[in-house]
C-alpha cells in the first residue's frame, strides 16, 4: 500500500475566476494555503478541518492575492513567496523567501519550489514530493503557457516550458491558475511542438496550437 501523499483541496474564487489551493498533511492535518485570491469565508471553509501553518503564493498578481491581507490577519502564519522582483516592484511583507528547489514541510511531508519565470518574474511551482500534484499558478494551462508582457517574457516562458515543466514526470498533474487540471504527459507532444517551432517575437496570449 502506498503511503498517502498531501490531500489536495480546491476552490474557484473570485471575478476571473481563479484556483486556489489547499495541500493537507493525512498524519498531522497541518495544511497550507496557496493563492488567496478572493473570498476569505470559501478559503476558511476550504481550509476547515485543518491547521495551516503558512500561506504560499505562486506569483503576486492581483487575482492571486486579493485576499492575502485578509488571510493573514485571519490565520497569523507565516507567508512564503519568491523574493522578486514581484508585480509591478509591490513591497510584499514576506515572512521567508522562496528559493528555486527549496524543500517546504507541511506536518510529515514536502513541497518542493521550482522557480518558473516568464509570466512574471516571481512565479514558483510547488510539487508534492513523492506525489503527483503540481500547484503550477499561471505558467502552464491545459491549453497554452500564461500571458507575458514582452516579447523577453515569452523567451523566459520558452526556456521554462523546456527546463522546468518537461523535466517533470508524464504523471504529474498540473493544477493551473485558472481552469481544468491536467495530467503532464497528455500535453508533452503538444508542449514539445510548440517549442520546435519559431514564434519570431510573439508574446501575449498563446496556443499550443499557435503557428501550425
Ligand atoms: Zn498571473
Ligand atoms: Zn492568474
């Protein structure tokens, strides 16, 4: 029998709508918060059952964080995020630095961080160590990477797709920023056909299927 990994919780909030998460340890229920977007009462209920221990932010767009002030004052633990530079040069009060392939503890099991840059400069993927569940916020959706700015944003997106998430396993299950979930290996020859082809000075909002 396989050791159970981190339960995975979600919940579609605010306007956008975005995804938030919630990784819980089965042994100890210590659980984290991940992208407090909107709707403090659904992320209480989400975490309900639980003890959260820190809150973790893939990146600081504004509908990823409109209700960490909130969320802070609420639950008075630590948060964890990317040093930055973070959306347009923001002072985000961090409690501890993310670094790329940092180890998270949550009660008896881990995280692991991957520095994800391209859509914003602060973006940070959390795998479940020994799992398969990957919070990836907006670097990767089921059908196309997250917008950039630039077109030095869309070479970053490139250089992160080939050296971040292809490195990861077939199983993984990426849960996006936004919409469905998906499993990696479904959109691996997808993923490596867009690379392999010339997007010239593209960036903005992009297709898998974008230049075929
Ligand atoms: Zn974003
Ligand atoms: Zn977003």
């Amino acid at each position: 029998m396989s050791t159970p990994t981190l339960e995975l919780r979600a919940r579609s909030v605010g306007p956008w709508p975005m995804n938030t998460y919630a990784l819980v340890c089965p042994d100890t229920r210590a659980s984290v918060l991940i992208d407090p977007g909107a709707d403090p009462e659904t992320l209480m209920e989400m975490l309900a059952g639980t003890q959260p221990i820190a809150i973790l932010l893939t990146h600081t767009h504004p509908d990823h964080i409109g209700a960490l002030q909130d969320m802070r004052e609420r639950l008075q633990v630590p948060l964890l995020a990317h040093p930055g530079p973070h959306f347009q040069d923001m002072a985000l009060a961090t409690d501890r630095e993310i670094a790329d392939g940092e180890i998270i503890a949550v009660g008896r099991r881990t995280l692991k961080a991957h520095y994800a840059p391209g859509h914003i400069d602060d973006m940070i993927c959390f795998a479940v160590v020994d799992g398969t569940d990957i919070i990836v916020g907006d670097t990767v959706f089921a059908g196309g990477p997250g917008n950039t700015r630039s077109s030095i944003a869309f070479q970053t997106t490139l250089r992160t797709l080939r050296d971040v998430v292809l490195s990861w396993p077939d199983e993984s299950i990426c849960h996006a920023g936004h919409g469905p979930s998906f499993r990696l290996g479904d959109k691996r020859a997808a993923i490596e056909a867009f690379l392999a082809r010339d997007h010239g000075d593209f960036f903005g909002d992009a297709t898998w299927e974008m230049g075929l």
